[in-house]
C-alpha cells in the first residue's frame, strides 16, 4: 500500500518553530512533496525531496529518510499568515501523479 | 500566462443531473492531471493526460465519471447522474514534463443536492 500518514491537527505560537511529521510505507514512493493549502484556495508547492536530507528554503525545510519512510516540514519563525493545512505527498517519480495524506491544519496563535 | 483556470469555480445541481467542468492549464503544461477534495482531506487522485492522451486512471473514477483533453490543451471532467457523495472540490493541475512541481488551480466546489 501507499498510505501517507501526517497528524491531523496542531497549534503554535506566532514566533515559535513547529515541525510536522509524515511517513509513508517506503515501497511506493521515490519523492516527497509538501504544498501548502489556506482554506478555500489551491495548494501550492513548498518543497520537493527526492534525496536524504534536509532542504532549506527560507523560513521552510523540508526533511527526507526515505529508509525510514519519513519526511518533516519544518516552518520556522511562524507568521499569522502560515495558518494552512500542509499537505504531504508521494510520488513514484517526477511528473507521476500525487497521493497525499489527509493533511496537517496548523493554527498559529498570537 | 495566469496560471491553472477551472470554471465554473462553484457549482450547485440537483440530484440526478449531469455537470461539466472544465480546466485550463498553463499553456506550455503537457501534463493534466484531476483530483477530488472532500473537507479535511487530502486532494485524491482521479485521472491524468499526457497530451490528449489519457493515460491513468483511479479506481474511484466510476463509470459516471468521464475526462477528456481532446487537443492536449483544455480538459473537460464530466459527471453523469449525480449523487450527493460527489459533493467535493475538484481541482486540476498541470506540470511540465522533466519539472517535478505541479500548479493546481483554485477547483470546482460541487454541490449536489
């Protein structure tokens, strides 16, 4: 199976770091994304991992094992603005077709 | 170029009736692919074209389902004899091939009623 797996719901303060976890059986997937989705409006892509590692891209790094089937988001110096739902996605290769997980709403509190 | 566009951007019909929405995706995008969001879930995937060729298709898309991309520009997805489980937002994407990010557009919000 494919399932993708990230927590459903979490809360921070405005100014503080949070990081959402997501793993995933390791046989189905060569790529992990991550898209951001405010309410109402499309995702849109924050970041893909395609090797071990963490990418850095601004105030967003994303985390890849993929021995371990585990990926992370982390948002630092969080903002008002990144209350979302970060999505987590799978892909067996670039271009290929998304399966996401249901998705992490985040609420950032003043 | 503005992006990936869907009309109509919401949709309501009665029970039993057939709706069509369409999506147009960024012009230089091969690739289309359709996904359905229901409230506190993740898009899941319904079907995708490379060119007018479609290519994949989910077990989720029923026989009342059909899509279309008849040109490889402009993507058609119908649905026959509505029920209300298809309440959902259905969005589309497009990618260009040997690019890995795909652009959604803002979805089709169905109502059936």
């Amino acid at each position: 199976g494919q399932n993708i797996d990230q927590p459903t719901e979490m809360t921070a303060t405005e100014g503080a770091i949070v990081q959402i976890n997501c793993t995933y059986q390791t046989s189905g997937f060569n790529g992990l994304f991550w898209y951001q989705q405010h309410a109402g409006e499309a995702p849109t892509f924050l970041s893909y991992n395609v090797l071990d590692g963490l990418e850095e891209k601004g105030r967003f790094s994303s985390f890849l094992s993929r021995s371990k089937g585990y990926s992370y988001l982390l948002l630092k110096e969080l903002q008002m603005k990144d209350s979302a739902s970060y999505l987590c996605a799978g892909s067996k290769a670039a271009g290929n077709k998304l399966t996401f997980g249901g998705g992490t709403r985040v609420l950032v509190k003043p | 170029d503005t992006g990936v566009s869907q009309d109509p951007r919401h949709k309501i019909t009665k029970r039993g009736q057939n709706v069509t929405f369409r999506c147009d995706p960024i012009s230089e995008h091969n690739r289309l692919y359709w996904y359905r969001q229901t409230l506190g879930q993740g898009p899941e995937f319904l079907t995708y074209f490379q060119n007018e060729a479609q290519l994949e298709k989910s077990r989720l898309l029923s026989d009342r389902f059909s899509a279309e991309r008849p040109k490889g520009s402009f993507s058609t997805l119908e649905i026959q004899r509505t029920e209300q489980g298809d309440s959902a937002m259905y969005l589309c994407a497009s990618s260009s091939q040997g690019y890995t990010e795909a652009f959604f557009g803002q979805g089709t919000r169905l109502t059936v009623v």
